[in-house]
C-alpha cells in the first residue's frame, strides 16, 4: 500500500479540512454542500439532505471529458479506510441483490456484463481535496437496476462491500444516467486497489460514494447509513 494514500492521509486531511471550505480547494468539483456536519446538528443535516434531495436534477449532467483531459494512468490514485487489498475471491464472486426487488438473487459478471457497455471519461472527487479523471467502463447502474426489478419508487439503495466498508445512496442518484457499475479502466479490467471485480462511479456524488469492492446492493424505504456518513459526514454528498 502506498503510505501517501492510506488511513494516515485520510485522517490527516479530515482535520484540515475542517477548517477550509471543502469548495475551495476540490479542484473541478462544486461540492453542494457544507462538509463535516457536527453530531450536534444531526438535524440540520436531515434538512441538509432533504433539501438537496429536493433540488437534484437527475437530468443535469456531470461534465464528460475527451481523452486529453484525462488523468494519466500513473495519476489513477488510490485511496481507502483500511486495505487497497481486500480478499475478494474474484472467481466466485456474485452482487447479491434483495429488498424491494423483483427479482432478488445473487448475479455473476457474466450476467452483468450481458447489459450494455458504457465508456466515460469522469472526474472523481475526494472530499479530502483532490480529483482526478480516469477513464472508466461499465454497465449503468440503472441498467443493472430495472433488470432485477428493483422498486424504482423505493427511496434508497444500500450497498456493502469486500472491506467492510458501506455507504447508500437515494434512488434518483442511481438512477442518472452516469451512474455506473464499473469493471473496467482505462480500457483494461479494474485492478483490485481500484474495486476489482466491480464499483461504483457516481460522478454527481463526492468520491466516498463511489463504493468498491461491493459485494451487496439492498433496496429499502429506510434510509441506511454509511462509513464515512456515520461519522458525520455530508450523507447526501452532492457535487
Ligand atoms: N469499498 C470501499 N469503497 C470506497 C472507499 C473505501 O474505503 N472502501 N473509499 C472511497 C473514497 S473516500 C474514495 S476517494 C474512492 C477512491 O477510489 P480509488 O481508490 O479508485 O481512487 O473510493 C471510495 N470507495
Ligand atoms: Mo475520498
């Protein structure tokens, strides 16, 4: 693991970042939102999510960017709370899917690489304050969606991952048109430091959104939480 990207740096960064407004420094990014929210004010970030429920746009497009603009493949950083290497037995992996689904089960790559292919160049942003612009491959999550059936009037979709970690999102986000589930990278398999066998790219969302490794999605009207989310970090995350 690089030392530069590990827990260290994430916690470094979550003291600074207190103090400056997360906007001013995410280069490329226009987080919609105030940051860290204080326990204290567990109320005001329900109505912080509730009102940026409210005004997203699920027709407003993340920018795309043409193959210039790209991050250089050796720029493709990574970045998690515990392991770059979870043990993930790739061979056998399966998404399992279940509550408000039609078609709740556990589904292979196989059957999710059978969905249409999507190629975009999307920038990800870190709340720890930097971005970058991989070139990213996939099916869209929305795809993934309506084939096991799920409730699109459902509120939000919880997803569990290889290294434990967790995070939600509401139904809309899923649902864009540049949310995917991603298998490839730079036109290559997604490496394991990166989420391998498959993630999620949401680029109208901060980067901790963007779960790899995972390994469950659950469709729900109660909303779940997340790592960093329960830590008092912005749950909505809207970029
Ligand atoms: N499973 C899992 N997904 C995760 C994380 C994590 O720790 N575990 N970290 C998130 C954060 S904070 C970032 S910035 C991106 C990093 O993705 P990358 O390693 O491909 O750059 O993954 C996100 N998804
Ligand atoms: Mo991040």
């Amino acid at each position: 693991m690089n030392p530069e990207n590990g827990k260290k740096s994430l916690f470094a960064s979550r003291r600074s970042f207190l103090a400056v407004p997360p906007a001013l420094f995410l280069a490329g990014c226009r987080f919609a939102s105030g940051g860290k929210v204080d326990s204290t004010l567990k109320g005001f970030q329900r109505f912080n999510d509730w009102i940026q429920a409210k005004v997203f746009d699920p027709k407003k497009m993340a920018q795309e960017y043409s193959d210039e603009e790209l991050t250089p493949e050796d720029g493709f950083r990574v970045n998690g709370y515990d392991t770059d290497e979870p043990d993930m037995d790739i061979p056998h992996w399966r998404l399992i899917v279940d509550g408000l689904v039609q078609k709740p089960g556990e589904y292979s790559m196989e059957e999710i690489t059978k969905l249409p292919k999507y190629v975009k160049n999307l920038r990800h942003c870190c709340v720890e304050g930097w971005s970058m612009i991989p070139k990213w491959g996939g099916v869209l999550m929305k795809d993934f969606l309506d084939m096991v059936g799920a409730d699109p009037k459902a509120r939000y979709i919880a997803a569990e991952c290889g290294d434990d970690y967790y995070t939600a999102w509401d139904m809309p986000s899923a649902m864009h048109s540049q949310t995917l589930l991603a298998y490839e990278a730079y036109g290559k398999p997604l490496e394991l430091e990166h989420g391998a066998p498959l993630r999620v790219v949401m680029p109208v969302k901060l980067g901790y959104k963007s779960a790899k490794w995972i390994t469950r999605l659950t469709i729900t009207n109660e909303k779940p939480g997340g790592y960093w989310e329960d830590q008092g970090y912005d749950w909505f995350a809207g970029l």
